[in-house]
C-alpha cells in the first residue's frame, strides 16, 4: 500500500500523549503543536489498489456500493471547499484551521464532476454539498450545474451556514439543487455570533427565506449545546414550524474541537426531547423517514409538523449506514471518525480509468467497520477528526 502524507504517521508508528480532560476523548500528538498538515494522523492511500484490479471487475457495467456486511451506499456526502466564513465552537479552531487546501491540491471542477458521474454509476442517488462552507467555494453555482449535468442525478441537496444564501438560493435552484439544510443553532443574535465567532444571524435568516421563495426544500440544523443554547430550542422549533420548516436537532459529537468541550455540552436525546416541553408527541415513539439518520417525533397538537434528531451518540446508527465522504482533496472517507483515506484524486491524476476510481471506492469500503467508536473512551483519535475538512 502506497503511504502519502507519512509525516501524519510519525514514520508509520504513531505516538500520542493522552490528555485526560472532562470528556476522556482529549489527545495530543507526542510531538507537541499540531503540524501544518490539514488532519494529522490521517493515513491517505492510493494507486496501488487499482493496479490490482480483477480484469472481470465492470465487465457488465459497474458493481453496486457495498461493503463486507451488506450495507449499500446510495447517498454521497461531497466536500467542495475546506475553507468557512464561520468557526463554530464545536467545529473549528479559533482563527480556523491551520492548514486548507491550496487550489492545486483540491478536485477540480472537472474531477468532480467525473467523479460524481461514476459514483451515480455505481448506485450513487443522492449527492449533499458540504464543506467546510459550500457557498464560499469560488463559482458553486457552476460546479454543481457541471455536476447534474454529467451525472444526470437529480437529488442534489446541500448543507450550508447559510451565510450567503441571500444572494444564492436562486441560481442553486436553476442549477439543480432541490434542498438546502441550514444550520441555526439559536435565534439569538448574540449568542448566534458567539457560537459561529462572528457569524451574523440577520444574513442567514435572510438566506432562509431567500431559498423558501426559490422553492428550494429547506430543514434547519441545529447542534445543541448545554449551557450555551439549550434554552433556545422551543423558540427555534415554534420559528421553524411557523415557516413551514422541519428542524432538527444534531447530538453534539466528540470530535475535533468538540472532544474538547466540556462534558456538560453533551446532551443526549432524551434530553433535547425534554427542551422541547409540550410541543412534541413522547409516547408515540420516534420514526426514521427513511433517507438519512434522522428519527422523528411529531407535534404533540396534531397538526402533523415534525422535529427530527440525529444522536449519532446515544442511538449509534451505523448498521443502516448508506453514506460515503469525499473530501475537498478527494479523500475517500468511509467513515466520519475513521483515520484511513483512499485518494480518488490520486487514482484519477496517476490516468486511472473510471474502472479504476470505482475500484478503488469498492476497496476502500471494504474495510469499513461496522460501528464509529464514538462511546470508546479509549479510542485516541477523535480530537483530530476536523468536521469541517469532512464535511460532517
Ligand atoms: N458549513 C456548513 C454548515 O455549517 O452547515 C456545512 C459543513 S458543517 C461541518 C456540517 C454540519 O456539521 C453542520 O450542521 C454542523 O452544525 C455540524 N457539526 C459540526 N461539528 C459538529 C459536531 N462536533 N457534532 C455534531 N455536529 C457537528
Ligand atoms: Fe463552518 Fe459549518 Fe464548521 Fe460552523 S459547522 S465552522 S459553519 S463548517
């Protein structure tokens, strides 16, 4: 196997100096600051896997995504940009991460696009736009044309701070985006800017609204917080609910500069249902709605709105994962907290065929493992996963 970036790994042998803070997960690498490299630790391969390439593979078109134990993959989470306008507590340092992607070394438009194509070929159904923040990768509007365009999907959604919506949501409409997930996590403008370290609420709700015209789909995100915007959540659902808007409620996870956080910025499930008093249904019992890893209570009023909640934590959802990651770089992550990649990129700029990039995606989830290790408080890495150079 071909090892790029091996300073990540220490000469192959990792070495970490285990720091036990409130929530158990912190660690820092032995070597003292982190290094510029985007995600130390992150073992990133390539080449190698599609020179090995079985001659039968694709002879009758291209296999579907599976893994070892039977999970199909349909839906891709895409990474276009690295970079953000926010740095969110939970998910980017102060003053951002140290090290973003140069332009050389992201997926071209052109790479994407071929990318998207193949992965569609392969049983791919839905592509969601991620970053860091989508909307400030230069011409957004015109990567994700190219991308309909040459792939032919039509779910096309994205996850976005919403900052630049305003001025967006129109042309994302006409290029092809049916859906945008906005991520509020309180309606609170102080706090909205404490959270994000300078974001502006008035812009985003403005881009809310803006995307509603343009009939874009929209849900809101938020990741709740104890002590910081627990009290915000029934004023946000009462907000969402009015606009017509399903919101949802992400489980803070601990990784990257959540793990980092306090214990008590935790709060499972049970306890974000509790935020949320009289307004939901608790004895009916929660339903997943079948596209993603979101459950769902209903209001308790009978008027058939619904609130959703993605604990990835308390209610571990990785036996139904039908999910891959492709990073700004076109780093293959099978998985949000795993440390290994596989580099499409790589593949495709080494002249790898499109046999070959498949080959090597099948490859790379064949070693995916079955649960995330998030509840292991042994488990070393979780401080190092960046949210935001995965896409979340
Ligand atoms: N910048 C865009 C945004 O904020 O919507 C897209 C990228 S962001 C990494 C995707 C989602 O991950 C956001 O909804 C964000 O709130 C969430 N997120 C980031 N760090 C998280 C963490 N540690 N636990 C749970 N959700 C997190
Ligand atoms: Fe940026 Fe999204 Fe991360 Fe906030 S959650 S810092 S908006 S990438």
């Amino acid at each position: 196997m071909t090892v790029r970036r091996a300073s990540r790994t220490n000469g192959g042998v990792r070495r970490h100096l285990k720091v036990v803070g409130q929530t158990g997960f912190v660690d820092r690498p032995a070597s003292g600051a982190r290094t510029n490299e985007a995600e130390p630790g992150v073992t990133t391969s390539a080449g190698e896997a599609s020179r090995r390439r079985p001659d039968a593979f694709g002879l009758h078109g291209l296999p579907l995504l599976t893994d070892g134990r039977g999970r199909a993959y349909t839906y891709l989470r895409l990474s276009v940009t690295d970079r953000c306008d926010f740095a969110c507590v939970y998910c980017m340092p102060r003053g951002g991460e140290d090290d973003h992607a140069e332009r050389p070394d992201l997926l071209s438009f052109e790479e994407t696009a071929r990318l998207a194509s193949i992965l569609c070929e392969s049983g791919i159904n839905r592509i969601r736009f991620t970053g860091g923040e989508p909307l400030v990768r230069r011409d957004v509007v015109r990567l994700i044309d190219l991308v309909q365009r040459r792939s032919g999907i039509t779910r096309l959604v994205m996850t976005t701070n919403g900052s630049r919506l305003a001025d967006l949501a129109r042309p994302l409409r006409v290029a092809g985006l049916s859906g945008v997930n906005v991520s509020i996590d309180t309606l609170d403008p102080d706090r909205f800017q404490q959270i994000t370290r300078g974001g502006e609420l008035k812009r985003v709700l403005a881009g809310v609204h803006a995307a509603l015209e343009a009939g874009l789909e929209v849900k809101v995100n938020a990741v709740a917080l104890g002590g910081i915007n627990d009290i915000d959540a029934g004023n946000l659902v009462d907000w969402a609910w009015g606009l017509g808007i399903i919101p949802r409620f992400i489980e803070l996870m601990p990784l990257g500069e959540a793990a980092r956080m306090p214990r008590s910025s935790f709060l499972a499930q049970e306890q974000l249902i509790g935020l949320l008093g009289a307004r939901v249904e608790r004895g009916g019992g929660s339903a997943i709605d079948g596209q993603g890893p979101a459950r769902y209570l209903a209001a308790a009023d009978g008027s058939g709105r619904k609130v959703g909640f993605i604990t990835a934590v308390s209610n571990e959802f990785c036996g139904s994962c039908n999910r891959i990651r492709i990073t700004a770089r076109g780093d293959l992550r099978a998985c949000l907290a795993s440390r290994e990649a596989s580099s499409l990129r790589d593949v495709m700029r080494a002249g790898g065929s499109d046999l070959d990039v498949a080959w090597a995606v099948h490859q790379a989830l064949g070693s995916k493992l079955v649960g995330h290790l998030f509840a292991d408080q042994n488990a070393t890495e979780h401080s190092r996963v960046g949210m935001s150079l995965i896409g979340g």
